[in-house]
C-alpha cells in the first residue's frame, strides 16, 4: 500500500509513520516529491488501513492492485532520472551507450572507444562474460576484459557497463563496471536480481526472449524491494514467428512503459534486429517514440568481430546516426 503524507509535514511525523508499519513487519520505501512524501508499505502482513489513516501527518492511504509497487508511478509519479557521474537517463535525458558486443584485444577496444569518446559518447558496453546459445561460440575474455574495458574507459574519461552473469560475479564488476548490465536470459534469475537489489550501482535491466512488460517490471520489482533504487529498463526485442529479423524490437512498449512506470527505458537495436542497416531506423524510431536511451554496438572492424559483427556498425556509420539522433531528440523535446 501507498501512505501519502500530508504536505510539508515535518520530518518526525514522516519517521514515526515509518517505525509504525516496520513495527507491524512491512518494509517501508520513501519517495520525496515536490509537493509530499509518499512512503511504500510493502509486506505481506495484513493491516487495516484506518489504522494508518489515523496516524499524524497522513493524508490517505491507497492499496495497489497491481502486483508492481515501487516501479509504479502511482509509489511515484514523477519520472525517475538515472545519473551515472553526470550521464542521464530520463526525465528529458537520453543516455547513449555504444562499444563492441564483445572484449576481444585491448587494440579493439582502444581503437572504438577512442572513435566513440570523439563523437561525445560517455558510456563504453563491452561483453567479458558472453551468454552464447552455442557452447563452442566465443564466450568472453572474463575478469581480463573487464580489466581491459576499465582501463581503456578511463583513459578517454568513459563510464563502463558490461553484462553479470551470476550472483558470485557482482564483487568482481563492482570494481571495474559503473552499470551492471542483466541480459535477456537473466531477466527471472531471482537470486541474481536480490543481490543486486543490495548494491548501490545502477543496475540495465533488459527485457527476456519472450517476457511480457509485467514480467520485465516484475523483475525491476526485484531489485528496487532490495534497496537499489537505480534501476533502468531495456527493450532489446522479444522473440515472435518472424525470423527475418534476429528478434521484433516492440516499440510500442516504449509509451506503455513510460505510462505505468517512472523508471527509464532504453533501447537495444542491434539485438533487436541482428542486421547492421536496421539500426538506424529502429534507433531513430526509438528516440522518435520517446525513449530515455539507446544501447548500440560499435566495433573498428565488424567484418572481423568474434561476435555479432553482422549487428554492429562501423565508428563512421555510428557518427553519422547519432548526429541524426540529436537532430530528433530536440524535435520531441529531449537531449543527448
């Protein structure tokens, strides 16, 4: 349930609410807004709400049907803005990411990263650990290339984000990663998503093969009952009957997001369509739609990539669409 406190009610009364309902076994989540604060009740305990009513400082009380609490925008209306050391995603804000699908040598992710550090992108991807579906696929250089993505990230004052695969993994990416990445396969490892809900990084949630968007808020749910706040959407495309295209990037989901919740949504084009010259339109229509920021695979040399090298563009193809991506932004009153 939802407790929403009267206007400017002072700090105490705020407090005393929330020893109240921890007192009666549910955890209590606070948002500040500019006018009130409101303060999440999330449990399993049964209470009377005319209890809670009742207490100083409250204006109403509201049960929340859906089975999403904190990602709600009815826990908080205002949209939530992602700032990762000045990089933001929402609230007007769209965040670029772009960098190879995968660590290969530190020679080509030097060479992208400098092209892309260039062009003003502050956010370098890079996979270390790579989910394949064939096991004898290339399947990442590991701790090495989280090291490499670090060190050449701070060489060009970049920002890293790279994919965890496992609840073990998370102490390692915390030292070298800014965002933890969770890809599509991961969307439901609950015991993944809980520690995650434990630290206090910006956590890329993407959204799985076939899940549907309550699935995909569910899964935020996760990590925002945890404690982490900090959590961005990603829509890379679910799986349908078309297989022209390596997935069917769901634009739509985009405003649906954007309506139900308060937390951002970025946008993977290049696992959605899998094909190089199907980037660009879809990155264009993501912005166009409304989205808080795109995720793009670059590479020096995608004729040669170990991995998705079909999806990826080249640095000058890039540099040409995000010149493309800024002129749209300002038409729907957003910015790079």
């Amino acid at each position: 349930m939802l407790i929403v406190m009267k206007p400017q009610t002072a700090e105490e009364k705020i407090q005393g609410v929330i020893n109240y309902i921890k007192e009666r076994g549910f955890d209590a989540h606070v948002s500040r807004g500019a006018d009130h604060t409101v303060i999440g009740a999330v449990g399993r305990k049964v209470i009377d709400k005319r209890d809670i009513e009742l207490l100083d400082g409250v204006s109403e009380v509201i049960r929340i049907s859906s089975p999403y609490k904190l990602v709600s925008r009815v826990f908080q209306p205002e949209d939530t803005i992602i700032d990762v050391k000045g990089v933001k995603f929402g609230g007007g804000h769209i965040g670029m990411i772009a960098g190879p699908c995968s660590v290969e040598t530190y020679e080509q992710v030097d060479a992208t990263a400098k092209k892309l550090a260039s062009y003003g992108v502050k956010v370098l991807r890079g996979g270390a650990f790579k989910p394949r579906t064939s096991p004898y696929a290339f399947q990442g250089l590991g701790e090495e290339g989280l090291k490499i993505l670090r060190e050449v990230a701070d060489k060009y004052n970049m920002l890293v984000t790279s994919e965890v695969m496992e609840v073990n993994q998370i102490p390692m990416f915390l030292k070298y990663v800014d965002i933890l990445q969770v890809g599509a396969r991961n969307m439901q490892n609950f015991n993944l998503l809980k520690s995650l809900g434990e630290i206090r990084k910006p956590v890329l949630l993407k959204r799985g093969l076939s899940a549907t968007i309550e699935e995909l808020l569910m899964s935020a749910e996760y990590i925002m009952s945890g404690g982490n706040r900090e959590v961005i959407l990603c829509e890379r495309g679910i799986r349908t009957f078309e297989p022209i295209t390596r997935n069917t990037l769901d634009i739509s989901a985009i405003p649906v997001v954007q309506k139900i919740s308060h937390l951002p949504i970025v946008v993977d084009p290049s696992h959605a369509t899998g094909l190089r010259d199907k980037v660009a339109p879809m990155s264009k229509a993501a912005v166009v739609a409304g989205a808080d920021g795109l995720i793009i695979e670059v590479h020096n040399s995608p004729e040669t990539a170990l991995c998705d090298g079909a999806q990826s563009l080249c640095p000058e193809e890039f540099a040409e669409l995000f010149d493309e991506l800024k002129a749209l932004a300002s038409i729907v009153k957003k910015e790079f």
